[in-house]
C-alpha cells in the first residue's frame, strides 16, 4: 500500500489516546426507546438493567428523543424497565444479551398499573443493528449437538463458508483448524475475554486451550468486522468464559467411547497388521464447573476441570523401516484444563473480572500419516498458564472505560520419535526428521485500553493496545542427517566403486545407471548407482534465538444510526510489530537479503452498512476495508535460529561418496553412518562446497500481510422464525510470506556423460547445480511477496422455534495462491524462484462448494432429542510433481514440464505419463514391476453425518437435572480420503493416503447439573 502521509498518522494518534494491544469487544449492548401510552417518546426516564446471575444494575437516562443506551454488558440474561420521578413505570423486559450483539427494545410507560407483568424478549430473527457478518455459536448449541472431542475451534465449520484447514505436515508446531475468506490458516485471531490467545510463534491456533464448560458465547468474525478487531485477514474467533452468580450451579459430565464399539473403516481394515494390534482406540473425557456467590450481589466465582483422553489411530501407507507398505499407530493424546473465574461488584459502577488457567496437553506421533512413517513423527508436550483480568467503569451513562490485562507463559517441548539417520524415498519415510527437538518458552504481557462515547445516534470507541512478548527458542537438528532416495530399490551393499569415467562410458554404452564393475574388483559385476542417495543434508550445531517482540495498535470507530433505517459502521485502525532480526541472520552474499526494517505503514480504513428498507423483514448488509494480518514469528525465526548452522546437501549419486574406516571405505549410507557412530564421524570427511551449502534468510523487506475486501449480503425474514440469507465476498490478499531461493540454481556442471553442462535429464543426479551467484549456494529465504485472490458467494437458511433450531448454509468459493505455506513439509522452495508468477494456482484449501446442515429437534417417543451435522464438500486439490529434485536445490517440490501448481484432478496426464515411462526404464532394469499408465484422476469428496440422540430428565427435587446421550460420527462409517498422493513417480500415484475425517465412532455420555 502507499505510505500514508503523517498528518492521518497523527489524527489516529490523537484519537486513540489511550494504550496499546487490540480493542476487542467481549461484551454486549442494549439500546432502545422510551415512549408513553400515546406513542410519543419519554425524556428524562430512569432506565435500569439488573442482570439475573448476578444481581449488577445499570442504570441510564432516556435523551430528548426518548433514546437510551447501555454499552459493555456482560453477556447474560437482564431484566429491563423504565420509571419517572411520579411514580410511572413501564413493564419489565427480561432480555437475552448475546455477545457483539446490539439488542432493541421499546420501553412503555403507564400510569396506575395493578400489576408488574414481565415480558421476555427474545432476539431478533434479522437483526437490522448487525453491520458484520459474522457465525455465533451459543452455549446452548455447543452443548446439544455432536462435537468430537469436545473442540470449541471446530464449531466454526458449522457454517459453509468456513473451510477446514488443508492438511499438512508441519514440522515442530500443529496445524491450522479452519480457513477464512480463502486466507491462511494463520490469517484467524483467537481472542478469550477481549484477550489474545494466539500463539504467537506460529499463529496456527489457540495458543491455550478452554473447555467447552467454561465457554458461554461464541462468535466468528467472518468480514466486515470493525476496526477494534484486527491482527487477522481472515476470521476473528471471539469467545467470552462463564462467570459465577448469586445462585449455587454445578454440572458434571462424562462420556467415553470405547474401542470395540468404533470401526476401523476400509482404508485402516486395508492396511498390514502383523502384530494384529486392535484397529480401533479408546477415548474418554470428564469433567465439572461450580459456580455461585463468594457475597450475594458483591462477589462471585466460577471454577471448572477437564481431562481428556484419547487414543487416536493414525494410518500411513509410507513404506518403513521393515519394509512392510503401510499400517497404522495408536498416538495417545491427553489434556487437563483447569479455570477458575471471580468477578467483584467494587462499587456500583465499577466492576472487576480475574480469571486463571491453566492448561496441559500432550500428543503422540504427530506429523504421522501418508508417506510419513511413526518413526519420522514427534511427541509434543504443551503447558499454557494464563493470568487476565479486567475492570469496567462506567464514568457516566454515556462513557464506559475498559481496561484488561493478560500475563501468560506457555511452554512447548517437540522431540522427534527417533535420532537415526532419515530416509525419505518415494514410497516412505523413515528415521529421524531434520528438526530433532524444539523447545520453546513464549512469555507475554498484554495490556487493553478501550472507551466508548455515545452521544445522540452515534456510539464511539477509542482503543489502544500493547502486547509484548519474549520467545525462547532452542532446536537440535538431526544429528545423523537425512538421506534422498529417488528410488525405492535398497542400495546394493556389494556395489563396486564407481568413477566419473565409469558413468560416462556406461551413459554412452546405453546401460546407466547400471555401471560395470572394474576387472580387478573381485566378486563384483556391475553396481546400480540409481540406488545410491542422491542427497545427503547433515545440519550442524544446535542454535538458539531470544526473540523479542512489540505489537502495538490503535484504533477509533463509530457506529452512526441514521433514522431507524441505515447504521454505518466506519472506523481506522493502526497496526505497529517491531520484532526485527538480528544483523547475524543475515547470509554473507552479493545476493541482498535480510535486514528488514519495521514496517510502518499500517493503517487499515473500514466502512460497513445496514439498510432496512420496507417494514424491517429485509436487510441489506454490505461494505469494505483493508484488514492487516500477523507475519508469524516462526517465519523469520527460522533465520534466526539456523545463523550460523551448516546445512550441507550432498549431491551423492554419480559415484559413490565413500568414507574412510582405517585403511578401507564404505560407501554414505544410513547403514552405515550408524555403524561409524553417527553424524559426528561422518562429517570430518565430508566437505560441503559453497555451493552445496543451503542457507536460510529473509527478504531485505518483511510487510505486514493484509487483505482488501468487500461484501454484499442481504438476509430476510421467512414466515415465523426462519430466516434466508445471502452473502457475496471479494477478498485480495498482498504481502502474503512465502519461501523462495534468492540465489536459485541457474544451471549444472561436473554432470557424467557426453556434455557436462547439458546432461539428459536421466542423468542431471548426477551434477553439480550452479547459482545465479557464486558463492553461497541456495539462499531460502521467507519474504512477503505473496498474493491471493478469493470470491464466495454463501446461501444461508435458518429456522427458530421453542424447542426447536435448524439451519444450513451453501458456498460456492475460488481460492487461489502464489504457493502454500513456507514451512510446509519443514520447507517448501518453488520449482522456479524466479518466476513467482507461474506459481499461481488453486490454494491448498481451496474447496468450490461446501454444504452444511445442523439442527436440533425433540422426538415423538420417549421425550428423546436428537440433533445433527451433516457435511458435504467437494475435493480439494492436490499437487502433482515429479517426486523428484530435478532441479538439485535439495527440495522434491519439483513439477512435471507443463503441470501447474495444485492442478489436482484437472492436471493434463501426458506429462505425468512421461514422468513414470523415464522411471518404468530404470523398474525393468530392476526387475520391479511398472508403473501403470495414467488414464484419469479423481480426488475425493467429503461426505459426513454426525448424530447425537439424548434423553433428558429431572430428578425428583426439581432442581437437579440432567440427560444421557450417545453420539456418533460418521455415522455411514464412509471412506474420507486424504490427501491424495501427487508424486508421479510413487505406485499409490493420484490415491488417497490417509484420513480427512474418521471412520464411525461412538460415545455414551451422562450428563448432571443444578
């Protein structure tokens, strides 16, 4: 974007004078009008709010035009009414205020009445105040329909707009839940209490995890969010936590599913089982919350624990170790939450919240799955301690000041599942993966300033927010490195030496890679040096980095309500992160890179509007802004951490790379770097060329990502309690990080054969590549010069009743992208770093049409109810390459000539075909069996129906109640593959190998409460 001039710099300044993080919005509002038996509105009337948990009142005065106004309510249930000096009051309103929601009510005075009549108003089926689109999930839904594993973060699917994160293989950290607006799933904000709970590191998901016991209200901020949301181009997930009341409550709850009750579905009944472990797990989770008064209308508390276990099956068709083609693993995972909550009346218009948790979560064979064997994954242990607290003020009844405060730690501990030297071949990998430990200590502070004016039809909101953060990391590379394959034949032990001369002669005789042996190396015949590795990556030392951070915002926007028909919705935010890298992780190249100064230039203009046209049954929502995301800090960290390291990648085959072992040598292999006692032996009498040597930088600028976007929705109300809705979206996104080589290869030398700088392609393993510039060699760099365009149009449909709620929703979306994200598969480098342009294609979430359909209904038998999710959507693409380094930077991303990225189903099958005919000639020499023609692709669909059938009941004191269910999903136990398998040269070639979703699972559950 274009630097913006100082003077809007300073305005924003001025306006948002108080400090510093994002302002977000944990609380609701009440706005309504007072008027007399004749209609006319009521100057000067008391209006009070007294909440029904805990007994706090607020109390405002209707304007000139009989207008009032209750901003930061906590979410909950208020009795409302109205009253002048002479005695005349209204009826009282008993309100459900929701969270981010703008609640109207009319308010009518009559003079005399006989008796107090207290009427509930329920919300609104259009809400004609809602400027942003948004999807809410409400204690009561979250509680009454299926949800595995009880994941608040998978709520969001429930609307069709929402993509599930792509799968992925990310090495030391978890993937992203969901996908937004076609954005990354980096690009969502988790925010608890107007709190941040992002990881900062990765930003792939809630950096604490809360029970779903302690979540009262929900909300994901899809588009057209205001300015006090920020730090996210896609969705803003927004929960607030349960708070403790005048009346004792309590609930318990447990449910487990046991492994003979599950299926293992076909594609785990497929796989080898030769120890014939079970095929199906075990999980279990229990838990309880208390809450009540600490002094009635004065203090409060609420308190709640979970555990959960699970012993998840993971399936991986990768050929291992033994050899045997696939399996599957039990991966225990476990985690114990702990909350407790206290509010405090300080005085009738102060009030203060604190809360603690603390959270413990540990996970097996992680990164498992596909071609990635059990020995290749990782075990992960995460501790997250949280300390926040805020304190409400209402100055007078048109300013409210919030002030929050965060203090949290979290510690992550990454240990790979094994230390022996790797091997990744087509078919499988197996051993230690390069990352070998991670641990990592992320501390933060976080301070939240906001106020809100109303003054006459405008509401304005001033907010500054301050979070500062310290991350320690520290890693261990595989200490016995990593070997490439570019076939699944085991190296030959028996094999001669061979010389350049020998693979020149042979690739001239026709019989490469087949090379005959010397006359006098007896016993000997010929040696296949297809099966020799052709990269060998060994990475140095053991770095660390302290990496400090400053996140600073400001902000001010205002609602405007023009007559009862049009709200806009306009505001300005500034964004500010002032984490630089140190001038070490620089690389010493003529190549620029690194140095990347703060970007400053931040500002984020937004504007939305409601129209209500006719009688209030149709509205028309709509409007647009720029909306600045995070660049994680695990982008540039890993500059950091690796300044310094060497990370050779060896170029082995051609000839055998052999090492010394008193007066003999043995050929590089993983047999026999074990045998020499490790990495530490082998790399005295290895010598990495500049050349060779592939380091990690940044670009020489690192701009903060961010999104253009617009919509256009209307929704209208149908019949009694339905409602329709439709939503277009446009999002652009600029600046996006991705990973390119600054100092690509350009070309070969040293190749064996006829010409060395201008081998056949069968024989480019065996050449030295050449950079654009001499020295280093490839220079991986993290830069922010991604781009990526969405549109999705969205129907919706929802329906309300007494005991009774349905909704579905269809999207149609585009997503498209420059590449996926950086620390794919540990790195990904694009096949060409030059031409960005070609790389862009389908984004790996990118799914065109999804359908989801929930609800919850009681049965006409037994009083049962049953509730229900279906969920359908088409493939999402996958990526055809060679399954091969065709162009020697180290990184198998490399793509059959012509094939586009994530061509997926669409991708054109004669260049895949001449891919596996170049390799079926090195099969028949081998004797292996070939590799099929390929005549079509199909990747899968997504189909699945989650049921949850529960009986409640009431014990005989009336007060306690409770209900057992049974859930379960999947409940057609169908087949969800992925991700397909897009190595041309591998035999499961345009298969699924592995899950998207589980095989059919049941859970009994019982449920108590007062």
């Amino acid at each position: 974007m274009a630097r913006p001039g100082r003077r809007i710099l300073l305005l924003v300044i001025a306006l948002c004078w108080l400090s510093v993080a994002w302002g977000q919005s944990a609380s609701s509002s009440l706005r309504g009008t007072v008027r007399g038996l004749d209609g006319k509105p009521v100057a000067g009337a008391d209006v009070r709010a007294r909440s029904e948990t805990t007994g706090v009142v607020r109390v405002t005065t209707s304007d000139a035009r009989g207008r009032f106004q209750m901003n930061s309510l906590p979410p909950g249930i208020w009795v409302v009414a109205a009253s002048l000096t002479d005695g005349t009051s209204s009826d009282s309103r008993t309100v459900t205020l929701l969270l981010q929601e703008a609640t109207s009510i009319e308010l009518t005075l009559g003079k005399g009445l006989a008796e107090k009549v207290t009427v509930r108003a329920e919300p609104p089926i259009v809400d004609n105040q809602r400027v942003g689109s948004e999807m809410r999930v409400g204690d009561s839904i979250a509680d009454s329909i299926p949800i595995a594993g009880r994941v608040v973060t998978d709520l969001p699917l429930l609307d069709a707009s929402v993509r599930q994160a792509p799968t992925a293989d990310f090495f030391g950290e978890r993937g992203a839940v969901f996908v937004v607006n076609g954005q990354s799933g980096r690009s969502n904000s988790f925010l608890v209490d107007g709190l941040d709970n992002n990881d900062e590191t990765s930003g792939t998901s809630m950096n604490s995890f809360f029970s779903q016991l302690v979540v009262q209200d929900m909300v994901l901020n899809t588009s057209r969010y205001a300015a006090e949301f920020g730090r996210a181009s896609g969705g803003i997930f927004n929960i607030v936590t349960r708070q403790g009341g005048n009346e004792e409550t309590g609930e318990f709850f447990v449910q487990r599913g046991a492994a003979s009750w599950n299926s293992p579905g076909t594609f785990v009944s497929g796989l080898p089982n030769p120890e014939g472990s079970p095929r199906t797990g075990d999980q279990y989770q229990l838990g309880f919350r208390v809450g009540g008064p600490i002094r009635e209308d004065q203090a409060f508390y609420f308190a709640a624990y979970e555990r959960q276990r699970d012993d998840r099956v993971v399936p991986y068709v990768g050929v291992g170790r033994n050899g045997a083609p696939g399996g599957f693993v039990i991966a225990p995972a476990a985690d114990d939450n702990v909350f407790l909550r206290t509010d405090f009346v300080l005085t009738p218009s102060q009030f203060l919240m604190v809360r603690l948790s603390a959270d413990a979560r540990s996970t097996e064979d992680l990164n498992v799955g596909g071609r990635t064997t059990p020995e290749t994954g990782f075990r992960l242990d995460e501790h997250d301690v949280q300390l926040a607290s805020t304190l409400t003020s209402v100055l007078s009844p048109n300013v409210i000041h919030e002030a929050r405060l965060l203090v949290s730690s979290s510690d992550f501990d990454q240990q790979a599942n094994s230390s022996r030297p790797g091997v990744d071949r087509p078919s499988g990998s197996f051993g230690g993966n390069n990352l070998n430990r991670q641990l990592r200590r992320e501390d933060k502070f976080q301070l939240v300033d906001n106020v809100t004016w109303r003054g006459g039809s405008h509401t304005a909101k001033f907010g500054l927010d301050f979070a500062r953060s310290r991350t320690d990391v520290r890693t261990r590379f595989n200490p016995n490195g990593n070997f490439l394959y570019s076939t699944d034949t085991p190296y030959d032990s028996n094999s001669c030496s061979v010389t350049p001369s020998q693979v020149t002669a042979a690739i001239r005789n026709g019989t490469y890679p087949i090379i005959p042996c010397q006359p006098w190396e007896t016993g000997m015949d010929r040696a296949d040096i297809g099966t020799y590795p052709t990269v060998y990556q060994l990475i140095e030392g053991e770095p660390a980095a302290n990496l400090y951070d400053n996140q600073i915002a400001l902000f001010a926007q205002d609602t405007w309500r023009l007559g009862s028909r049009v709200v806009l919705d306009y505001g300005l935010r500034y964004d500010l992160d002032t984490f630089r890298l140190p001038p070490s992780a620089r690389v010493d190249s003529p190549i620029p890179n690194g140095g990347a100064p703060e970007d400053r230039n931040n500002l984020a203009p937004r504007l939305g509007f409601t129209f209500t046209p006719g009688s209030g049954r149709l509205v028309v929502r709509g409007g647009g802004g720029v909306f600045y995301d995070k660049l994680s800090l695990g982008f540039p960290a890993v500059a950091a951490i690796t300044s310094g390291t060497r990370i050779g990648i060896l170029p082995v085959q051609g000839t055998t790379l052999e090492v010394p072992v008193g007066d003999k040598t043995v050929a590089l292999t993983e047999d026999a770097v074990e045998k020499l006692g490790g990495g530490n032996y082998v790399k005295d009498f290895l010598i990495f060329p500049d050349e060779l040597i592939l380091r990690f930088s940044t670009g020489t600028r690192l701009d903060t990502p961010y999104s253009v976007e617009s919509s256009l929705g209307a929704e209208v109300a149908v019949g009694t309690g339905g409602a329709a809705q439709l939503e277009l979206v446009r999002a652009r996104g600029h600046h996006l990080p991705l990973m390119r080589d600054l100092n690509p290869v350009i070309g070969v030398r040293s190749c064996a054969g006829p010409d060395p700088a201008n081998p056949d392609p069968k024989f480019r393993d065996s050449c030295t590549p050449v950079h654009a510039a001499s020295p280093p060699g490839s220079i991986a760099a993290i830069t922010t010069e991604g781009e990526s365009w969405y549109t999705g149009a969205t129907l919706g449909w929802r329906w309300r009743g007494k005991t009774s709620w349905y909704q579905a929703s269809y999207t149609w979306s585009r997503a498209e992208d420059l590449g996926p994200d950086p620390l794919k598969g540990g790195i990904y480098l694009p096949p060409d770093s030059v031409n960005l342009s070609g790389e862009r294609g389908p984004s790996d979430a990118d799914r065109r049409h999804r359908i989801v359909i929930s609800g919850a209904s009681a049965l006409p038998w037994m009083g049962l109810r049953a509730s229900g999710v279906v969920q359908l959507s088409s493939p999402v693409p996958f990526n055809v390459t060679t399954g091969r380094d065709d162009n020697l930077d180290g990184i198998t991303t490399d793509r059959p000539p012509g094939v586009g990225r994530n061509t997926g189903e669409d991708t054109p099958l004669g260049p895949v075909n001449e891919v596996r005919a170049s390799e079926n000639e090195l099969r028949a020499i081998r004797s292996q069996p070939l590799l099929a023609p390929v005549t079509s692709l199909h990747a899968p669909a997504f189909y699945q129906i989650d049921l949850r059938v529960s009986k409640p009941f009431a014990a005989r004191d009336g007060r306690t109640k409770g209900e057992m269910y049974l859930q379960i999903f999947n409940l057609l136990d169908r087949f969800n593959g992925g991700p397909v398998e897009g190595r041309a040269i591998s035999p499961d070639f345009g298969r699924p190998i592995g899950l998207a979703g589980p095989p059919r699972t049941m859970e009994l559950g019982l449920r108590l409460g007062y």
